[in-house]
C-alpha cells in the first residue's frame, strides 16, 4: 500500500496505490493468495486470469486445485493466432475469474463478455482486493458475483493500526 497520487487503470487518480504485481512476486505471498481463492474453485471447471495481473494468480490457484487455466487478453492480438486467450476451453466450461485488484470493474467486464462469447459460462470473480468503487455493483448488472480476500478499507485499517509491512 502506497500513498501519493496515482493513475489507475480504470482512469482514477486515487490518494493511495496498491502493488499488489510487487507482492506476488513474493513466493509465500502468492502462495497464500492462492490458496485463499482455491476454497472458492469448487463448481469451476477452469481458472481465468486476465494478462498481466492475474496472470500468476491465475497459475497458483491452478496449482492449488489441480485445474487448468485460461490467460485472457486484454485485447485480441493481430499477428499468430489472433485469439482472445491462451489455454484450452470447452464450450460450457465454468470459468472461475481471479484478480489482483478490482475497481471500477471495466477490465474483467469485457473479458468476461468476451469469454461468455467464446462459450464459457462466467458467473464469479475473485479478487485479491476489491477498492469498492463500484466494481462489484457493475460486475452484478452482468450477472457476475464478486468477492474479495479484502477490501481496500481493510487494508487502510491495518495501515492505520501500523501492522502492515
């Protein structure tokens, strides 16, 4: 958790940056994230992780859970194989969505449409952390259930408490 100005990817400038990319190269971090989102893979046949963030996400709960995985592209390549994503995908496969961290939602909404149309059935999301600016009301109006390992007003009251490290 960083504080300054910051530039999201939604567009926002927001008074605090959560590196949640730095914290999943640590091993036991990302370890621990994907055995937290793991209890959430029961009824899906596939873990879906959109480039570049939850990419390693994405691969962990895969290990964890012994199911393969989707990587979803942000947007579809021009050049090799011109597809939306790379992993296998049966027609009707439940994808489980993972991400770092959700704010207005934008991101996954078009992978998740965009998988939807490939044939997968998407219907839940799981984040490291939500930052409760809207991300799961617009994720709701297509049908998705969001959830998060925490919230972005938890990280501010263990900031507050100066146990974060």
């Amino acid at each position: 958790l960083r504080f300054g100005e910051f530039t999201l990817a939604s567009g926002k400038t927001s008074p605090y940056y959560i590196d949640i990319k730095k914290a999943v190269t640590r091993p036991e971090i990302l370890r621990a994230i994907g055995r937290g989102i793991a209890k959430y893979a029961h009824r899906a046949d596939r873990i879906a992780g959109v480039e570049l963030g939850a990419v390693p996400i994405a691969a962990v709960v895969a290990l964890e859970t012994g199911k393969p995985y989707v990587m979803v592209r942000k947007e579809r390549k021009d050049h090799g194989t011109s597809k939306d994503y790379e992993g296998d995908l049966v027609a009707g496969d439940r994808l489980l969505f993972v991400e770092d961290v959700v704010t207005t939602g934008g991101t996954l909404m078009k992978a998740v449409e965009r998988m939807r149309a490939a044939g997968a059935d998407v219907s839940e999301v799981v984040a490291v952390v939500d930052r409760e600016e809207g991300g799961k009301e617009a994720l709701a109006a297509i049908g998705v259930t969001l959830r998060a390992l925490v919230t972005a007003a938890e990280l501010m009251q263990v900031a507050k408490s100066g146990t974060l490290s």
